[in-house]
C-alpha cells in the first residue's frame, strides 16, 4: 500500500503551458583539502574560514543575484576526491531550488542530470546550471558562454554557473531573465547573432554583448522535444519556477495541514478545492497566472475508481458522482496558465 499519495498532475494542452514556480534557494558544491560539511549561508561573510579565495570567489558569485539576492546557499564542502554519489547523497539532506557544482568533472555531469530528473519525479521541483551539457529536461540549465572577462580575470564557463545560478535564483518569478545585464562581465566570447539565435533554439543559455553590455540572450532551459503533454512553454526558466512553485507549495500544504488530518467528506473535498482556487487566486493577482484558473472533481477518475471497487456508476447524476464515497481516494482536475514576461515585441508604424 506504501504511503499516501499525492499525485499532482500537469498536461500540456495545445500551445499552453500552465501551472507555478520560483523560490530562490541554492545548493553551491565546493571542493578543498581541507574542510568539509554543510553550512547555510545568508550572506557570503557566513561562510566558514579558511576556504581558498577560489571558492570565495564562487560564494560572491552566486550572492550577486540579479533584482534580488538568493534567499540562501547552503553551502556544501567535499574532499576533492568525493564521489559523485555521496555528493548526491548530501545533497538529498537539504532543500533547494538550484544546484550549482562548479568543478563538476565532464563524467559527472550526467550524473548529476539523471539526479536532477529522478528528483523531479518524486516531486522535489529541483533544477540545476550545468557547464555545456544538453539534458533537453526542463529541470537543466545549459549554461554555455565561454571566455567571461571579468577585470583582469577569464572566467570558463563552469566557473560561472554560479553566477548564472544566483541570477536565475534572485529573479522574481513575476518577470523574466531574458536581457538581464551583467554589469561587471566587460566582455564574452562573441557570436554573430545567427548563431547565438541556434544556440538558444538548441536549449543554451548563453550571453552576448550587445554593443554596450553584457547580457542573458533569453531565459531558456536545456529541454527542446516539446511533446503534446509537454510544449513549448515548458523551454522558458520563467514557466518552470512557476510550475515548480505551484507544485511545491500544493503538495507541502497538502502533507503538513490536510493528510490525515479531516475524514474523506464531500463537504471536505469542496473545503480542499476553495483553499486551492483561493491560493490560484492569489497568483492571478501578481500577475504570475493568468486569469480563468479552473480545479474540481475529476469525475472520469472518480467514476474509474468507483468501477474499480463495484460500484455501478451508470444511473449516477453528476452529483452524486462527486459525492459518492472515494474511501481515502481525493481526485481533483484543474487549468492553470502562466503568465510569461514581455519578450518578443512587433512594432508596425506607418507614415
């Protein structure tokens, strides 16, 4: 029987995506000789002492944020001959919202990748940046830009996940990445513009200079198979964190104030329903959904299982479909659709 189940799900109905996201949490994993453990950091003076100015460097990094700062890093020091699996395995200890590793070795990459994934399935909305990897998987940042020239320091491209993490991490959930400037970067490897527009369309996140600064060319993730349960919105940074918080937010409301907590009534399911379309509400209002959020009885998985069980459904009203014993069964249907920020504008003057 296992435990209870919680199962929200998310389909893709014809060119819209829908549902919520963004916290802004990281995980920064750092290699030294001779530190190691976990430390949250609020600020990068919280950080232990001791560390090399390297990976100093990778905390400043990743506290930059953009409109804002990170909410926190939890700051995650191996031994530089720790096994990705145990890295891992620290990692599942901690709630976060981004990884970020930026001495990942290039074997290690899909490990983290299928990590990220297999996470994602059991309903931790994790995502990571990873250095020059196409995941094609929402939860997959493909950071690629190379030669980042900062002062009299050339960053690769690993070595500036961080600050893509802190970036995407301080962004608020009701805009966008796309064209964020990077004030201190002077300069990056240059593409002719055709290319950076197939680097995008290949899942990069990249930057480009556009003559006065640097900036992020367009707020994508590594995923580019849209499928019909999964389209093309799903490409945008800004859709995922809105699906991730959605999700994240239902399921932990659902575990800590409603699992065994009330008996399996009509009258129970409708209260779940309002607190839902209340919560819905509450994004349409800052402009993170927008506005006709719909979620109710599934009736087709109400009268499924009913079936299962032997009940003869065919006489049933509607109504009593709704109301009819489910045991500990709570199947719910909904619409939500995000909102995407401003990034594609035509402007047609005539004379």
């Amino acid at each position: 029987m296992g435990l209870p189940k919680i199962n929200i799900m998310f389909q893709g109905l014809g060119a819209s995506a829908f549902l919520r996201g963004a916290r802004g949490a990281i995980a920064l994993v750092l290699k030294e000789d001779n530190h190691d453990g976990t430390f949250t950091l609020y600020k990068p003076s919280d950080a232990p002492s001791g560390l090399s100015d390297a990976n100093t460097k990778q905390i400043e990094l990743a506290f930059m944020g953009a409109e804002s700062t990170p909410s926190k890093i939890y700051l995650v020091i191996v031994k530089r001959d720790a096994a990705i699996n145990d890295v891992l395995t620290e990692l599942e200890k901690i709630r976060f919202d981004y990884l970020v590793y930026p001495e990942i070795a290039e074997d290690e990459k899909v490990n983290v990748a299928t990590w990220i994934k297999s996470e994602r399935k059991e309903g931790k909305m994790v995502k990571t940046v990873l250095p020059k990897h196409a995941a094609d998987h929402e939860g997959v940042i493909n950071f690629t830009t190379e030669e980042i020239k900062v002062g009299s320091v050339t960053y690769t491209t690993a070595e500036y996940c961080s600050r893509i993490a802190g970036i995407i991490a301080g962004t608020n959930p009701s805009i966008s990445v796309t064209y964020q400037p990077l004030m201190e970067v002077e300069s990056v490897k240059a593409m002719p513009k055709q290319e950076l527009d197939q680097a995008i369309d290949k899942g990069e996140f990249v930057l480009f200079h556009d003559g006065e600064k640097v900036k992020v060319g367009r707020g994508v993730n590594s995923f580019v198979t849209a499928t019909k349960d999964k389209g093309e919105d799903f490409k945008k940074i800004k859709v995922v964190e809105i699906l991730d918080m959605w999700y994240s937010d239902i399921r932990r409301t659902l575990e800590d104030n409603y699992i065994g907590k009330y008996p399996n009534s009509y009258d129970n399911k409708v209260l779940l329903i309002m607190a839902i379309k209340a919560y819905n509400a509450g994004l349409e209002t800052d402009a993170l959904l927008d506005k006709g959020s719909e979620i109710g009885i599934d009736l087709d998985k109400q009268r499924n299982f009913l079936e299962g069980i032997g009940v003869d459904t065919s006489k049933m009203t509607e109504q009593q479909l709704k109301e009819a014993n489910t045991r500990s069964k709570v199947f719910l249907r909904g619409k939500l659709r995000p909102l995407d920020a401003m990034e594609d504008i035509e402007i047609t003057i005539g004379v």
